[in-house]
C-alpha cells in the first residue's frame, strides 16, 4: 500500500531524490510526483458539495424509548409483555398519511 501510494519504499526520493533522469517536481502541481495524480485518489472532493449523482443520506431519527413496567417477580419468574407502537406514513401518492401499528412482543 505505501510503495503504491508513494511510487516507491522511499517517500522522500520523489521531493528530494534523483528521478532516473528526469526533471524535478512539477512546480505547477506539486503532485505531479505521485502516480495517478493524488496518490491514486482520482475522484477525491476536498470541501465540494455532492455531486447531483449521489444521493444524499437519509437522516435516521433517533431512537424512541419506553419504559416496560414489570414486578420482581415477573422478572424472576418470568413474562410476556406486548407492546403496541403505532407510527404515521407517507402514502406512496406523496400527500397522504396513514398509520401503521406493530406489536413488540417482550419477553
């Protein structure tokens, strides 16, 4: 990874060492030495907004919490609790909503 990223074992022969000939650094781009450009990173956006062709991530929400009342002894001797978690939905027309309801089984 480093011979490829660097062009050799030692990093400092492309600033500083002879090139086989050739002329020194390019003083217009200074990773001229690199192969491929950036050390290989030929798609690399430093600070640029995404490209109309990525998508953006969708933002998850966070995590909902609820507390489940159970006894010692249930804890001890063991349960079955069921929760029900109803959530609203966007239709698929874009305009409408509608509730979806799932029950958690705890055990």
């Amino acid at each position: 990874m480093f011979a490829e990223f660097f062009g050799g074992r030692n990093p400092f022969d492309t600033f500083f060492g002879q090139r086989n000939g050739e002329e020194g650094m390019d003083i217009d781009d200074p990773f001229s030495g690199f192969p491929m450009g950036m050390g290989g990173f030929t798609n690399v956006n430093f600070g640029r907004s995404r490209s109309a062709q990525e998508p953006a991530r969708k933002k998850q929400d966070p995590p909902v919490t609820h507390d489940l009342r159970v006894s010692l002894e249930e804890i001890y001797s063991g349960c079955t609790k069921k929760m029900k978690i109803s959530h609203k939905r966007l239709n698929p027309d874009g305009k409408s909503i509608r509730n979806e309801d799932k029950i958690l089984t705890i055990e």
